[in-house]
C-alpha cells in the first residue's frame, strides 16, 4: 500500500491546479450549446426585438423562436444576457 | 462521510442527457485535463485552453461510443494527450509528422492519476475538510483568505489542515480515522 504521509499527500493536493473557472464554465454548458444557447445570445445580441421578447417573457420567447422548453436552456440565456 | 457517485453512474447519466450530470462530469475531470496539457506537455495557456475545450467537446459527442464506463478516465487522458500532440505539431514549423512526445509524460500522467485518486478521495470528506484543503492546497489561498472565506480564526487553519490530511490519509488508506474534534 502506499504510505501517505502529509507531505506526499500536500503534494498530490498541489498536483491538480485548477483549470480557469471560465474554461470549466463553457465546457459545462456544451449540451447548452448544441441546444442552441449562442444562437440565441448572439441573435439576442444583434436583434433589439428578440431581446426585448426575451426580457418580457423569456420561456415563450424562446418558445416563438422555435426551441422546445427546457428550463436549463432559459436559466442559461438569463445568466449569459443579465436578464 | 459523503457518498460520491462512481465515474460509471456519472456517465451512465450523462448518456441519458442529464446536465447536472455532465456539469459533475466536467467539474470531476476539469483539473485533470487541465494538468496533462500543461505539465505533462507544457503548453500555453492559450493552447491549453482550446485543448481543454476540444477534449469535452469530443467527450461529449463521443460518450455514447464509449466502451466502459468506469474507463472514463483513461479515456480522457488518451484524448487529451493526442489532442496535446497535436497541438504541439501544429505549432511546430518541421518534421510536424516527428515531433515525439515530451518526455517524461508517463510519468507525469502516472503521477496525475495518483493525484486524481487522492482529489476523490478528498471528495468524499466532509465539506469543511474538503473545502480547506482544497484551498489551501489546490488554489494555493493564503491562511487569512481561507479565514475570510470561511469565517474562521487564520490561527486556527493550520492545525485544520493537519487534522483533515489526517482524515484524507484514512481515507485513502481504508483506515477508520477519528473525526477532528471541531470544525476541521
């Protein structure tokens, strides 16, 4: 078995650093955006409309706009738009 | 005692479309993608980074290809590493089709896994010895910055990291450690 003493395991602890918590993010939210979330931000971006039905009612907005409900999806596009 | 999912029920869920899954999934491997890119082959940041994102989106797409779930890890190390190499090629200007690993990338992997069973054996400890020895260790927080976060005396931070080392070292070694008696 290997021995562990607290400096061997302080150094396995210290091996891992911790990726850039905004890589962590976007890799996160990949089944998000296959689902569409960065063409809805980026349409929400260039399109005044769109971005207004989205602050007015954000489910039936997207609703409108084609994508099927998914509460994951419309949690996403409030947090990336600050809405 | 947490009860941490296995790496196959991670990934039996993450088949199924479960997101909360795949967020573990990432969170759980995160740092070890992150560490074969840059120390097992040294890259920049910016290299690092599409290599990282390239591995989750091939996972991703590939998850339901896999063989074995419980080889999730492996797997990951397999796809970065490749993923590393050509990285590495594509940015050199001869001989692309030569270019040899870096050395000591066995090893370095080797010493990955090991850290990698250590942080899940962190995992399974109670939030207040992970958290801590997570920051001191990992993010590398000073003594005041983890009594800020943790509304706790610095003074008492050392001996809280010595006693959760103590746990993590029972853990590891399936020895029933007494818990810290306060707070640690």
């Amino acid at each position: 078995m290997h021995e562990y003493n607290e400096e061997t395991l302080a150094n396995l602890l210290r091996t891992l650093p911790t990726p850039p918590q905004a890589w962590v993010k976007a890799a996160q939210e990949i089944p998000l955006a296959r689902r569409g979330l960065d063409d809805i931000v980026e349409r929400a971006r260039a399109d005044q409309a769109f971005r207004d039905a989205l602050i007015a009612d954000l489910e039936r907005a997207l609703e409108v706009a084609g994508f099927d409900s998914d509460p994951a999806l419309a949690e996403a596009v409030r947090e990336r738009l600050f809405l | 005692m947490q009860v941490v999912e296995t790496d196959a029920q991670l990934v039996a869920r993450c088949r199924e479309g479960d997101d909360d899954a795949w967020r573990e999934l990432v969170e759980r491997f995160s740092r070890y993608v992150y560490a074969i890119a840059v120390q097992a082959f040294r890259l920049s940041q910016a290299d690092a980074e599409d290599v990282f994102q390239e591995v989750f989106a091939r996972a991703y797409e590939n998850l339901p290809k896999l063989r074995d779930d419980n080889a999730i890890r492996p797997w990951l190390a397999q796809l970065t590493r490749r993923l590393c190499l050509d990285s590495l090629r594509s940015g050199a200007r001869e001989q692309v089709g030569d270019l040899p690993e870096p050395s000591g990338v066995d090893e370095t992997i080797s010493q990955l896994d090991e850290a990698l069973a250590v942080h899940e054996a962190l995992a399974t400890l109670p939030d207040n010895c992970r958290e801590i020895l997570d920051r001191f260790f990992a993010r590398d927080e000073s003594y005041r910055l983890i009594g800020e976060a943790l509304d706790l005396p610095a003074g008492t931070i050392a001996s809280r990291i010595s006693r959760c080392l103590v746990k993590l070292r029972g853990e590891l070694e399936g020895r029933n450690v007494p818990a810290p008696e306060s707070g640690g």
